[in-house]
C-alpha cells in the first residue's frame, strides 16, 4: 500500500463574497482579489506542512495544478515538486498531474520531470491529466482538441525520456526537428505514470490500455466499483489482469483528536460554495469538444439550466453518509477507510487532508495523526488484504514493459 | 414568401458531403448568390432568405462541420472552409456568383474571394468576423454560454424570441455546441480571425458592400471600417435597430440593401 498526502492548497484569504456577488469563483473571477501577501503566507504554510508529513512517515506527497481560482493555488505543480525534490529526503513526489494538453512544448515538461527526478534521487510519480476545462481557456489551448493533445504529448514526453536521441518527431499537434533533452530521468525506464480522474470512461480505458494506475478522485464506493470493472475488462483485452497495483483512491478525509472539532473542519471540503472547484459557468468546465460527444445532450441541458447537473449535487451531510468525506478521531476514520479498502481494494491511496479555511495548526494535526496513527493502522489492513502497491508488486511501469500478457483472444484461441 | 420552394441536397466538394439549400426564379438568366451562414449554424428556412430568393438563383450551402454537413476532422482553418465552399462552385459549374456572408460566414466569403478575385460578382459582408478590429474584440463564444451567445446576436430580444423560441429546444443547443465545437477546431487562435487576411483584400476589385448592424455586440463595429479600407470598391451601410445577427433581426431592410447593390434582372 502506499499512502500519500494531498491538499489543494487553498488560497483561503480571498474574499468569498466577491465571488458570490460575481456570481463565479473561477476562470473570470478578477485576480485583484488574490493577496500575494497572504499567498505567500500560504504557500509557506503548505511548505510546512510538507515537511511535517515527511517527518511523520507518509509514502508520498501528491500534487496538482489549477489555474484562475482560489480553489488551487499551484499554477505550475512542477515548482513544488523541485522545491520538495530538494528539501524532502524519502517522500515520492506524485504528480497528479501535469496538464499534458496545456504543454505547448512537452520536451521541456519532459525535461522538467527528469530534472526533478535526478535531484529527488528517483522519487518522481509522474502523473498525467487532461486539465480541467477552465484550464484550457485560462491558457488558451484548444479544448476540441484536448485528448489528441494528451495522447500525443505523452507518445513525445515518453519518447523523450526513453528513446536516444536525437530524433525528430512530427506529430498532429507537436512538431519538434531536434529532440534530443540532455536532461533524461534517472527511473528506468521512466518514472511510474499514473493518471488521476473522476469518471471519463475514455480516460480510464487509455489508463487500462497502457496499464497505467487510474486515481480515482474521490469517487462514490459505487461508482469507484464500476470504473475498476471497466478498468479490468480492459486489462484482461490487452492480457494482463488488474489489481489493487492498478488502483489508486484519493479521499476527503479530516483527523483531529475530537470529533466534533474534526465534522466542522470537515465541512472546509464545501468550502467552494459546495462545487469541487467553485463556482463556474458549465461552458467554462466542459467547453466545446472537451466533453465526450455521448454527453452532449445530458450536458447542453445542464448548461442551459433545464436539467439537473448529470455528475450530482449532494451535500456535506450525504458525502458523509456516502463516505466520500470521512472525518473523526484516528480510531473512526480508520474503521471507514477500511470498508473503502474492503470494498474497492486500491494499492494507492492519498488523504485529501485539509482544505479551505482550515487553521495551520488543524492542518499540521491532521497530518501528524495521518503519519502516526491512522496510515500505520492502514498498512496492517492494506497487509491483511493483499493490497499491493506498484512499488510492493514490482508492477511495470508501462504495458509495454510487461513479461505477462496474455490477450483475451490468444487466450481464448488457446 | 411562404411559398419559395427550397430544394435541398447533397453535394460532395473535395471529398466532402455538404448539405445545399437552393431556391429561386428558374430562368436561366437569374444571378447566383451563395449565403454564407454564422457560426451558430442556420436554421432551414429564414425570411431574409425566401426574400433574396425572390429574385435570385440563392445558395445556402451548410458549411463543413455546421448544421447539416459533415464535420471534416482534419479542418485546420476557416480558409479549409473556403476552398471547399470553392470547390462546391465549381462543382455546380457556377462561376461570378455575388457572395453573402453573415458574420463568420462573412469571414469564409472575404477568403472566397481573396483566393479567386476574378471570380465573383459581388460580395457582401454583414458584421463580418475575420479581420481583428482595430478597437474592441469579437465576443468570445468559449466563455458566454449558448443562449446568452445567440441572444447577444440582437438588439431586440423579442426578435429573438420569435425567430429561436424564448426558451430554444434542446435539438437546437445540441446544435450550438456541435458548431461551436467546430468553430474552435478551426478559429480558436487567433480568435475568429486571420491575421494575413486585410493585406490579401487588395486584389478584390469586385465591387463590395460592408453592412452593420448599428448595435452589434459581437463584431465591433471598427472591423467594418478596416474591410472598408482593405477593399479597393467597398462602401458602408448601418441598419438601424439590429444587434449582429441582421439577416434575422432586419431581414428586409437587408434584403433591400443586397438588391439595391447588385441590382434585379
């Protein structure tokens, strides 16, 4: 099993009623509301926090990016990721991930990634994602062409990594004449890839495809059960068969030592207006072409108000019941994560610790309790399950590395 | 004008099926005008449309990716667009047709023309996107949601109303994403615009008439001074009481305005 810790990094002191009189808390909510007093207050606060989950055992640190919102205040996942490639010494550094659409040029993303890779001494998980809508449109890439874009720059970063250059690469979207990145990393053949997502069927069968752990951001115990289904199915059409090393959950899960104290920091997890990335206009998050044309039509009537929001809209209160919020002592949140564990059987799993306006001292006691008491409880029940992680399993890093295969069709000819 | 008779049809320029809606006086004589619609795709019939073809031989090919047509996966560019739109003229053998181009689809008209000078009659921009205006910038279809966009296209929000519905069938908005989603793949940077295309504007010396709408929200209305100045024969008409969409909001005063330039045979 291995365990991470996550925080969004809020940017908490921004005033939520300019954005509920804008009516929008992302993408084109004015940046003269953002406090770079108070961010970088914030970004040493997480920082801090970094440090003290190294020190208190944690597996790995997993980060992200988002762009134009209080939600998230790391633009560039990369800067945190070389700054904790220096100063942490046993912490994997996850990457979940690189917006590889929003590279315009994906041999310096590469680059990076190697960069960070060498100084972190092999601790790189280089995570992969599609970016959000509104990322598209604060950056201004094409969102009709936002999965072609994914697919090729990870053939170019991998290749990148992988292959002696120089070589040329001409692609759809990329065109490179001299690749040939003196930087390279120090993984072989390259740092684990795992992709994060919530339920886009398409990404979870490329994830299956290239046997690629899928996150699964914080999904019900049901619907979790049914991407893994389809992620299995997947595997078994390319040869090999899924398992908890291919399975990955990221949660909302606040420890204190009382409970109360921990159901009221909980209730931060709604802290964008009860959106999971504030509140947007639906074209903003699903321009056009990004969304999977099957969705259409369940999504022009969202988007117009005529329907209800196809993914759900539940409250704190049923996110609880449904344990996609856990919160409590170490002794109740350890007893709801093993019935996830049970009932999902992930090899990775990250705490989504603390969010919104959740003080410093909180937050640096919730990680202390995740390192010390509830992941040790977990690793013994992660033990007592077989919950294996890429690492523990020595899976491969890529399909393609793998020695096991056995396609459905060959088999079935067998 | 209920009665004009619209044929429609399938033709396949370069490779690609187009839907055509045609109508018009039968005579051999009448002139070809070929409308090119906005980027909201275009409804099947529309006034502005029955009014031309009162007189003319009218054309109203669905462009690649929009309303009918087929959706070209490998389109880069709304100058693809025009070579196909060439191409459908050639297929149909019409040669000097007089171009109508409504916003966007006046973009695709002013590349028509720009690609082939000696080939048209005459061209008509209405609110034409294609040229970055000197002042303001194009109303960003990505950021504005789809109704909010259609009705952005009108002064009176009750033309609206009559010409889509107060409230637009979900058949229409599934319609306002899938060309929306085209319109990005080919226009999204720069944005509804080609920045090469006011110095290619020098050859057309067809004679041109740049119309506004006096309220355009969508197109400032300094883009219309930089067509006129682009093209060597081109003047300026603002209707009155229209936002963007003209041909919707004031079909006859723009049907007007298109006889009175080329002229009834």
């Amino acid at each position: 099993m291995h365990l991470m810790y996550f925080t969004e990094q809020p940017m908490s002191a921004y005033p939520e009623q300019a954005g509920r009189d804008f009516g929008a808390t992302a993408l084109m909510l004015s940046n003269k509301h953002f406090d770079p007093v108070e961010g970088s207050r914030l970004y040493n606060n997480y920082i801090e926090q970094y440090m003290l989950a190294e020190e208190v055992g944690v597996d790995g640190i997993m980060l992200n990016e988002h762009h134009n919102a209080p939600f998230c205040m790391q633009a560039k996942a990369n800067i945190f990721a070389a700054l904790l490639a220096g100063m942490t010494k046993k912490v994997k550094i996850v990457m979940l991930g690189n917006p590889l659409p929003l590279a315009e040029n994906p041999i310096r993303l590469a680059e990076e990634l190697a960069m960070i890779d060498m100084i972190s001494k092999g601790r790189l998980v280089s995570g992969f994602v599609r970016g959000g809508g509104q990322e598209q449109l604060a950056t201004g890439v094409n969102p009709a062409f936002n999965r072609e874009r994914f697919e090729e720059a990870h053939d170019l970063v991998t290749r990148a990594w992988t292959q002696t250059g120089p070589f040329r690469f001409e692609g759809n979207h990329y065109q490179h004449r001299v690749v040939n990145p003196w930087a390279v990393p120090l993984q072989k053949p390259y740092p684990r890839v795992w992709i994060p997502g919530v339920i886009s069927k398409e990404t979870i069968i490329w994830a299956a495809q290239q046997r690629y752990p899928y996150i699964a951001l914080n999904t019900s115990i049901e619907q979790t059960k049914k991407i893994w289904e389809l992620y299995d199915s997947v595997a078994a059409d390319v040869g090999y068969v899924g398992g908890p090393e291919n399975r990955g959950y990221l949660i909302q899960v606040h420890v204190s030592d009382n409970e109360e104290k921990a159901i009221e920091n909980a209730r931060q997890f709604r802290w964008m207006q009860g959106e999971f990335t504030g509140l947007a206009h639906p074209v903003w998050s699903t321009p056009s072409g990004y969304g999977s044309p099957s969705a259409r039509r369940a999504f022009v009537e969202f988007a117009s108000g005529r329907a209800s929001n196809p993914r759900g809209e539940t409250s704190f209160e049923q996110q609880m019941a449904d344990l996609r919020i856990i919160a409590g002592t170490p002794k109740t949140v350890v007893a709801k994560l093993k019935r996830i564990l049970e009932e999902t059987r992930p090899g990775i799993l990250a705490l989504w610790g603390n969010d919104g306006r959740v003080s410093q001292a909180d937050s640096l006691t919730c990680i202390k309790l995740i390192g010390q008491e509830v992941f040790p409880a977990i690793r013994e029940i992660a033990k007592s399950l077989d919950l294996k992680s890429p690492f523990e399993a020595n899976a491969p890093v890529h399909l393609k590395y793998s020695t096991d295969l056995k396609p459905r069709k060959a088999a079935a000819a067998e | 004008m209920a009665g004009v008779d619209w044929t429609d049809s399938t033709v396949e320029a370069g490779g690609i099926k187009l839907h055509l809606k045609r109508a018009g006086p039968t005579a051999k004589k009448a002139r070809t005008i070929v409308v090119l619609h906005h980027e909201t795709g275009t409804l099947d019939r529309l006034p502005f449309y029955d009014a031309l073809a009162a007189h003319y031989d009218v054309l109203v090919p669905h462009h690649p990716g929009y309303s009918r047509s087929e959706r070209p996966t490998w389109m880069r560019s709304v100058r693809d667009i025009a070579v196909i739109h060439r191409g459908l003229l050639s297929e149909l053998k019409i040669k000097d047709a007089a171009l109508v181009g409504l916003g966007f689809g006046g973009w695709i008209a002013a590349e028509m023309a720009s690609m082939a000078p000696a080939d048209l009659s005459h061209l008509v921009l209405v609110g034409a996107m294609g040229i970055k205006p000197p002042q303001g910038d194009i109303l960003d279809l990505a950021i504005t949601g789809y109704v909010d966009y259609a009705r952005a296209g009108f002064h009176d929000q009750k033309v609206f109303d009559r010409v889509y519905g107060a409230e637009p069938s979900i058949d229409q908005l599934e319609m306002w994403d899938i060309c929306r989603e085209m319109s990005f793949r080919i226009a999204w940077k720069p944005y509804m615009y080609n920045q090469t295309l006011p110095h290619l504007l020098g050859a057309v010396h067809a004679p041109a008439l740049v119309i506004w709408g006096d309220d355009d929200r969508v197109v400032p209305q300094s883009a219309a001074t930089r067509y006129v100045e682009a093209l060597p024969k081109a003047k300026l008409e603002v209707v009155k009481a229209s936002g963007h969409c003209v041909d919707m909001e004031q079909p006859d005063a723009l049907a007007r305005l298109i006889v009175d330039f080329i002229g009834r045979e």
